[in-house]
C-alpha cells in the first residue's frame, strides 16, 4: 500500500471540507433543537396559559385568554364551612375584574362535601350566590385521579416555582398575569382578605 504525504491528503480533503462543516452545524443545531424540544416536553406546560379546560356549563376555558391578567383558581364545594366564601369570591370578582380572572373549580375530594352534579352545583351557585365569575366542571384535586392542572399547581416539578398542598375546599392558587404560581392561600384566607387583595392594588 502507497501513503502519501500529509499535505497530498489535506489536498484531497480540502474541497470536501466546507460541506463536512456545514454537515456538522446541520445536525448539530437539529440535536440542539431536540434535546430542547424534550426537556420542555419532559418539564410540562411552562405556565398555565397553556391549560384549557371545560366549563360548568360544558363551554371551554381557555386559559391563554387570560394574559395579561392576574388569575385565581379556587377548589370550591357547596356544603362546606367554607362555602359562604362564594359571596367574597363574587366580591372579589366584582371589585378587581378588571385585572383579575376567577376560576372554580367544584371538587368532591374533601369530606364529600360537593356530591352533586355539575348542571346542580351550578344552580346551587346562581340561586345561592350570584356567582358570576368563571366556574369549571367538577373535578378531582389530589389523589391518583388529580387533573393535570392541579398536578400542575402542586408540584414544583411542573410549575417550576413551589411544591403546595390542598389540604381541604377552597384553597387558592394565585398566578401573576404571566401564568406563573404567585402564592397559595389556604381555606381560611377569605377572598377579600388583605393577603390576596395585596397582589391586586
């Protein structure tokens, strides 16, 4: 076998070389974009905007109309000690609709507090509240059947911002207008209490 010399083989290589590179920065931006693509993938959605969900009435809520707004979501229940917070959450809604979003969402996991149906929790709502403000169809908040959006809400692993438990109805889940976990106020905080009302003036 004849070897040639080094600059007779960087002669030979020398017009393949352009293309070689351009090859090389092809695939390489084409891996870059995968492993991107997969870590977004793998981290879940970035904000809740990203969310839609149905409503009540069996309507869509879409959560990327909320942009540009504070958002608070409510796991609510109609025979619970808690339950008169539906008039400051009416309040509330009322008083800074302009630059806040309500969501409720009816949810049976505590003490079997909202048995009913969505067409009843609904009826229960207008006739006993007035409710206004947006209210989603019933749904789980913990356990193994928790909605994605709860998984979302309470796992820093998707939210990227803080770990939180619903320890009982109407927990609230503040986000900024971003879509991004703000704070979570437990049952007791009321609606038009000073530590929710603070994000909002």
């Amino acid at each position: 076998m004849i070897y040639g010399s080094k600059d007779n083989c960087r002669g030979i290589l020398k017009p393949f070389l352009p293309e070689c590179v351009k090859l090389l920065n092809k695939n390489y931006c084409m891996i870059k974009a995968m492993m991107i693509a997969l870590a977004l993938f793998a981290a879940g959605p970035a904000t809740i905007h990203q969310f839609k969900v149905p409503s009540i009435e069996g309507q869509t809520i879409d959560f990327s109309k909320f942009k540009g707004k504070k958002v608070l979501i409510v796991n609510t229940a109609s025979k619970c000690g808690y339950t008169p917070q539906y008039a400051e959450l009416e309040q509330l809604h009322k008083a800074y609709g302009s630059k806040l979003v309500i969501v409720g969402f009816p949810a049976n996991n505590f003490g079997g507090q909202e048995p009913g149906s969505n067409a009843e929790i609904n009826e229960f709502c207008q006739k006993n509240y007035g409710v206004s403000f947006v209210m989603a169809e019933k749904v789980s908040v913990k356990g193994t059947d928790i909605h994605p959006l709860f998984k979302w809400l309470t796992s820093k692993e998707e939210n990227g911002v803080m770990d939180a438990e619903i320890k009982w109805n109407f927990t609230k889940f503040l986000l900024d207008e971003k879509g991004k976990l703000l704070a979570v106020f437990p049952s007791k905080v009321k609606p038009m209490g000073e530590e929710i009302t603070a994000y909002l003036k």
